[in-house]
C-alpha cells in the first residue's frame, strides 16, 4: 500500500496533480486506487490536500494514516501536517514556497518547484514538476505512466508545458 | 332574439343573485323560493324581455342558468 | 455516450453517468456543496441524450420541477445536500402521496445547518425516511464506492419506477467527491415504467400495490392531487376510510416488497460473536477493520445495508448469536435507532463527528476494547 | 351560441363547487372553459396546475383536463418541469395571490425571468381566504385582517408590474366584472409563446367581503366603477405586456440541436 499526500494552498493545483498521479496508478497502472481531497469552501484560500491510497488489494482506509510520501506545496501547508512529514518515508517539498523547516527534519527533497516552473512558461505548473520529481525520488511510477496520465487529463492547450514540466522535475 | 325557456338549475344555483345583477333587461329577480341548501335561487321575472344576450350564463359561476332560445 | 469501459471519475460524476444509463432526461437543481458536481454533469451531459437541464431558483422548486417532469412520462432526478435536502422534505412527502418516481440524490455533508460544506457525515439518515410529515415510506440507498455510485443511482431510478415512489440515494462528502475507478459495464438491467392506458386502469391495483401511472397529455384527464385522495384522484379530506386505506397502502407497498427492495453484504456472520454493522463512507474501514480482527483471531463479523431503508430487519433479526454489535458512523444519531431497535442490549454506538472518516485501526481498536 | 351548459357538459368535471355563494372562482372557470373552447384547444394538450388555496381548486377538481393539484406556493416550479419535460403541453397554472406571490413568490419571479412557455392565472381577492381571511402580499395598507387585527402595517404588492418587469412575455389585469376581456387574454396567454401571466381581481364575499364591508354584488360593481383601463380609474386594469421574446423550452431545445450537432 502507498499512502501519498499532497498539500498545498488552494489554487495551487493540488487536486489537479492529485487527480492525474491517482490516474496513472489506476487507468495506466491498473492499481486500486482512492483519492479524496480536503478543502475549504473558499476558491483562493486555505488548506487543500490531495490525498491518495494506492493498493494491489481493496482499499478499505480512505483516510491517510502513515503516509508513504508527502507532497508539501506551501509553507502553512506544511506547518499543519508536521506530525504526517515527520512519519512519512519521503518528503518532497516546492523549496520555493516552504522555506521555513525545522532543522530535526533531514531527508526532505528540496525542489525549487516554483522557480523552474516559471522557467517553463509559469509557476502555476509547480504541481507538475512536482510530480515528475515525485516519480524519480519514489520509483513509485515510470514517467512515461505519469505523462500517459497528463496526456489523457490535460487539455491540449496546456499539455506541451506540464510536459515538460514533469520531465524537468523527473530529470532534477 | 327571443328566449323560449330560461331554466335555473335549483341544485346548482348558490343564489348570489349575480345573474339579476348583470342582467341588461331585469328579466331575472330574486325569490323567496329556496332550494335543498336554504339558498334563495332567482326566478324568471318577465320571460319576454330577454334578449338573449346571455350575459346571465356568462356571469354565473356556478354553471346553474340556461336561457334556451326559440 | 458513456461508452462501456474503465473510468477514473469522482462519485459524484458516477452519480450522473447512472443516472443518464437509466435513461433519467430531465434534472432540475440547485448549487450546493457537495453535490455541484452532479448537477454541472448533468447540465454537460442531459443534452447530449437529447435530455433537459434547468438550474431552478431553489431547492423547492428543483423537486417540484423534477415531480411534474416526470408527470409528462420522463424519468427526473435532483441532487442536494444537507440544507436543500431539508428544503425538499415537502414534495418528497408530495412525491409519497401522488406516487410519483423521482431520484434524489443527497450527498451528506455534516450539520445541522449549514455545518461544514465539504466535509462528509451521516446525519441524514432519520430524515431520509421520516423528513416530511405525515405517514409514507420511501427507498433509500447507500452507496460506498464510486462504481456504487454509479450502480445504485441506475438502481434508484428502477426503483423509483418500480414502486412508484421517491427514491433517495443517501451519499455523502466522502464517497461523492472520492475518484475511483468506475467500470461502466456493457449491459445494465433497466426497468420502465408501466403505463395505464385509460384512466381506469390507473386507478386499480393488483397484489404489488402498485397501480399503473397515468401520464398528462394521454388525454386520461388525470386527477393528482397531494390532498386525500380516492384511488381514482378526487380528493376527498373528509373521509376516515380513504384516508386509512391511503396512506395504509403508500405504506404497505413498500413492506409488502420488502423482499425484493431490501438489500445487504455480510462476511463471516456464521460465527460471528461480535457484529460490525455499517453503511455508506463507514462500511470501508469497518469491513477492513473486521478483516484485520478475523486475521488476529477474533470472531467479527460485517453487515451492510446497501438499503436502508426499508432496513433489512428480517435478515437482521436472524442474527441470533451475536453477542454485541458496534456501529461505527459519521452521526451522533444516524442509523442508531434501528439498529438498537435490532439488537437491544448488545448495541454499541461508535459514532465519529469530525467530518472525517474512520480509520481501520480506529474501528479494529473498537472490536478489541468491546471484547474485553 | 356557446351556452353554459354546453360548457359545462364539455369542459367541467362537476358541479356544484365548492366555492361559496357568489364567489368569483366559478366565473374564472367558466371563462378558463370559455377561452379554451374558443382556441379549439384539444383538452388533451392541456395541463392545468394549482397549488394551494381557495382558487387552486378551480382547475382541481373542476376542470376536465390533465391537473395536478400541488403543494403550497410551488404550482409554477410544477409547471415548468411539466412544461419542459412536454413542450407539446399547454400548462395553465391557476394560483391565488397567496400562493402566487407570497409563499410562491420567488418561484412567479423566476418563471417570468426565464420565460417558460406557461399561462399563470393569478386570483387576486387581496386575502388568504381558504385559511380563514389572513393578511395576504396583495392586501392594502391600513386594511384589517383577522391577521392584522389593528391594520395592515405592511403595503400591497402591485403583482402585474412585477412579473412585467421581471421580462413575462404578457401581461394582463383585469376583474371579474371584465369577463369578455379576461376570457381574451386567457386566449391570448394560452397562444403566447413565452411566459403568460394574467391577474384577475376577484371577489371573495366570505373574508374579502368582510374587510371591505361590501357584498359580491357591491364588489363587482366596484370592480365596474373603479377599475379602469385608462387613468379614470382608482385602479389600473387592462394590458400591460404584450411581446414576442425567445421561450425557455424552445431554448432547451437549441441546446440539444447545437450539442448534438
């Protein structure tokens, strides 16, 4: 079982990089997977995860409990779910948005998601270079299921970018 | 136009008298005469003074009067 | 149109897919968290089938719209959560009374009141019955997977046809805005209405106690009517038998079927000793959790009504040597009353009140602390 | 000659009603009957929806055709699911001012604003008569009610000027003195394509008559005197709207042409 959170400030993408990693495991992979999510009702503000379980069998926890890999978008974010990145076997964090980390905490994938993501064509595809390091760090996924998934999800207007932004953070 | 029969229906009519109101000629008045209700229905005063305008059947909510014509 | 195959979809849009496989051409609803989603499928989708979409001014007029579509003979549905469901109690009562097939899908979100919108709870059990006044019985189905959301929303509406009454699919925050794999299969059984053809026939009735359906514009001169009511639709409020016999048969109809509207899942509940019994969201963690204790030795078992109501009280009651049974819900009250009713002196309530989930461990700890 | 009881016989269920003596809800019937005869309408094609209410009960059940007879308020929100899911249907919705514009008030708004290809009969005697002569939405100013025993401290709602505001396709006043003209707009609001609303004062002897200190018979004659279709009068009648605007289900239906293209 994999248990994998994605955590950010609402308008950030998180249900949207959720929603394509849950795909990859579920319509390319063929894993049972769930992904609930967590938001507050304001569109441009507050808390929102992804969050994703992923098994060979049923999956009857739709709850995150020890997660496998936290994907950290912003500083508050992270601040919230401090005691889930302390239990969780890889941290990835947009070094961009969270800087604030305390110093116990060794292990964390810094990835400047949001400054390469800008390079790319904006920082709004910060989620998606996430993702590609997502799948490099873990070897959860090969790239190619991933971008299977972006290329089934995405609209065509926006698919030569979160192309290339997942291959830019597979190739960090 | 002449009207050959003006026929109340006594179980219908609810005497609200409305038909004597609306009626251009005074053909029609009110009666002492009352139906299974206890409702005073109209009768026909002078038959010959109806013009058939029939603003009577018009005006009638209760579909109770019928003027037939000759 | 939603070609047979794999999806990866949210509960919510299997809800829609359903309901547009069960042929459903008219929706009629209001924004709400969080059940938006059905309603903006269903505005993509309906025309596509050549099906129609309004968005009404308020929950009230969503049901009354979908009541007299489905009059005219097309099959209609609404979806809400927790506050507009309490707005449509009056015309669930007025869908009872005048038998008339509708779909309402609520997906529950904790209250009461406004509450929190887009987190999931099980409050609405008692009112999924028993919400609008007076003396009726309806359906209601819970789904737990977003493959039942799908499924049971095709079931609601076959139901609804059936029997001539408002079925209500009782979802909630969880498994409405959960993504799933949907498999959409090639065949699905679809049961339509029986028609009457002149007015006499729609106002008899056979052993079902299910009379035919006339429809407005056959030229039957239909009578419907949300008032007391003669079987042949002239309302008479002043008599003690047409009331009687009335709201005697909306009643019967469906506990007479019983047998064929009841619904349920059960594991190891042979030997059962200590009894899980969950619906909806729950029932995941509650059949993980009752896995897990087998695996440690205990004697649990899992029950699941996929129907609520009518509760399968009869399967129930044969559940003889259990020594305790554990509700575990998103309710301080939910489904408690039935199942306490059920299980007098052996019923342990386990309710959770945070808009969240139980876990597996959450619920296996509970199993374990009960058997001591 | 269309008589009474050729009416009767053709297009109503039964009598007696059960409207008091002298009430207007029988002459709005029998206009209703009268201007569907005119129109040759099939009784088939038509759907005649109410709600809740003295006035409700003039479609339900007394008029022969297809009726469904609702909760309080809704009539309208019925109507228009009715009409969308069979446009081939004439719905007419026969509501008080009650059930019209007070508890179904947002409803009546909504119904204009989307031009839904129904008729709204709207009943105005300025009172909740059914429940026993209550303040309504359309009683006026200072008027006393078994509800505001010491007068009315709110203010009459003008409903016609709203609903023509609120982008109706037509709309007509008129009383139930004016029955040749209420039985043409009933005509005119069964042809019209897109949403009709036509409001009939009428008179309620029983609790109407009551606030007034006037019969029936009184009533209509003030209906006769003071209503008028031209600044004469104390209040205004005739017709106030009277366009071709696109209607809500042939726009549906565009849809369908468009996305299934």
């Amino acid at each position: 079982m994999i248990q994998i959170r994605i955590g950010g400030w609402a308008g950030q993408g998180v249900v949207l990089a959720g929603t394509i990693l849950s795909q990859t495991f579920s319509t390319v992979l063929k894993k049972n997977v769930v992904m609930t999510r967590s938001y507050t009702a304001a569109v441009r503000s507050g808390v929102t995860t992804s969050d994703i379980i992923v098994d060979d069998d049923y999956i009857y926890d739709l709850m995150i409990t020890e997660p496998n890999v936290m994907i950290i978008m912003y500083q508050k974010t992270f601040d919230r779910y401090i005691d889930l990145i302390k239990k969780s076997d890889h941290v990835i964090i947009d070094s961009t948005m969270v800087k604030n980390i305390p110093e116990e905490l060794k292990n964390i994938y810094k990835i400047n998601a949001s400054e390469i993501a800008e390079k790319i064509s904006n920082p709004r595809i910060s989620n998606m270079v996430l993702l590609g390091a997502y799948a490099k760090i873990t070897g959860h996924i090969p790239i190619e299921a991933l971008e299977k998934s972006v290329r089934m999800y995405v609209s065509k207007r926006f698919l030569d970018e979160d192309i290339k932004a997942i291959y830019a953070g597979y190739s960090l | 136009m002449k009207a050959l029969e003006i026929k109340i229906d006594k179980n219908l009519c609810k005497g609200c008298g409305i038909c004597v109101d609306v009626c251009p000629k005074n053909t029609l008045e009110s009666s002492n005469e009352v139906n299974e209700y206890a409702l005073f229905y109209p009768r026909v005063r002078d038959l010959d003074s109806c013009i058939v305008c029939r603003l009577c059947e018009l005006y009638c909510p209760d579909f109770a009067i019928e003027v037939k014509e000759k | 149109m939603i070609e047979p195959g794999e999806y990866f979809v949210e509960g919510d849009l299997a809800a829609a897919y359903g309901a547009i496989k069960a042929g459903c051409k008219f929706f009629a609803g209001y924004p709400i968290t969080p059940a938006s989603e059905i309603t903006q499928a269903m505005a993509e989708l309906l025309p596509q089938v050549g099906g129609k979409f309004l968005q009404m001014e308020d929950e009230l007029a969503s049901i009354s719209a979908i009541i007299g579509a489905s009059w005219a003979g097309i099959k209609s549905m609404t979806a809400t959560s927790g506050p507009g469901f309490s707005l449509m109690q009056e015309n669930i009562g007025y869908a009872a009374m005048t038998e008339t097939p509708i779909v309402v899908i609520d997906v529950q979100r904790a209250g009461p009141s406004i509450g929190q919108a887009t987190r999931a709870a099980q409050g609405d059990v008692m009112q999924s019955r028993f919400g609008s006044h007076g003396d009726y019985e309806n359906i209601v189905l819970s789904p737990n997977s977003v493959q039942e959301m799908f499924e049971f929303t095709v079931k609601s509406f076959n139901l609804a046809e059936r029997y001539r009454v408002p079925v209500i699919l009782l979802s909630d925050a969880e498994i409405g805005h959960m993504m799933e794999r949907l498999v959409v299969p090639e065949s699905i059984n679809i049961i339509e209405r029986k028609y009457a053809k002149t007015f006499d026939e729609a106002t008899k009735y056979g052993d079902d106690l299910v009379p035919p359906m006339g429809r407005f514009g056959d030229g039957l001169e239909l009578m419907v009517t949300g008032s007391t009511h003669k079987p042949d639709g002239t309302r008479d409020t002043g008599s003690p038998e047409i009331q009687s016999s009335l709201v005697t048969r909306l009643v019967e109809k469906i506990n007479k079927n019983r047998k064929d509207i009841e619904d349920w899942e059960e594991m190891f509940t042979e030997d059962a000793e200590i009894l899980v019994i969950s619906y909806g969201a729950t029932s995941r963690p509650a059949k993980g959790a009752v896995i897990k204790a087998r695996e440690k030795g205990i004697k649990a078992g899992y029950f699941r009504p996929k129907v609520l109501w009518p509760a399968p009280e009869n399967r129930m009651s044969k559940l003889k040597n259990i020594k305790k049974v554990i509700l575990p819900e998103m309710s301080l009250r939910g489904y408690s009353m039935e199942i306490e009713k059920m299980f007098p002196g052996k019923f342990v309530h386990f309710p959770k009140v945070t808009g969240n989930v139980h876990t597996v461990s959450e619920i296996l700890k509970k199993i374990e602390e009960e058997l001591r | 000659m269309i008589t009474a009881n050729y009416i009767k016989n053709e297009y109503i269920r039964r009598m007696p009603s059960a409207f008091c003596p002298g009430c207007g809800d029988g002459q709005i019937l029998n206009a209703i009957a009268r201007a569907i005869d005119h129109l040759k309408l099939p009784r088939n094609e038509i759907a005649a929806v109410s709600g809740i209410g003295c006035s409700a009960w003039i479609p339900s059940p007394y008029l022969r055709v297809d009726s469904l007879h609702t909760t309080h308020g809704r009539p309208i929100a019925f109507a228009t699911g009715l009409k969308v899911a069979n446009p081939k249907l004439k719905v007419l919705v026969v509501s008080g001012d009650g059930d019209c514009t007070g508890i179904g008030g947002n409803h009546l708004l909504h119904a204009a604003r989307s031009n839904v290809g129904i008729t709204v009969i709207m009943v105005n005697n300025g009172v909740y008569a059914m429940t026993g002569g209550q303040v309504a939405p359309t009683t006026e100013h200072e008027y006393k009610t078994v509800t505001t025993p010491y007068g009315n401290p709110a203010f009459a709602l003008n409903v016609s000027e709203v609903v023509a505001a609120a982008g109706a396709s037509y709309v007509a006043r008129w009383t139930t003195w004016h029955m040749n003209q209420l039985i043409r707009s009933i005509e005119k609001g069964l042809t019209k394509k897109g949403f009709s609303f036509i409001e009939v004062i009428s008179q309620c002897p029983t609790y109407e008559g009551r606030i007034l200190n006037m019969d029936h018979i009184q009533m209509l004659h003030w209906f006769r005197d003071k209503f008028k279709t031209d600044e004469k009068g104390v209040f205004r009648i005739g017709e106030f709207v009277d366009i071709e605007k696109p209607e809500l289900t042939d726009e549906l239906q565009k849809i369908i042409e468009k996305v299934r293209k």
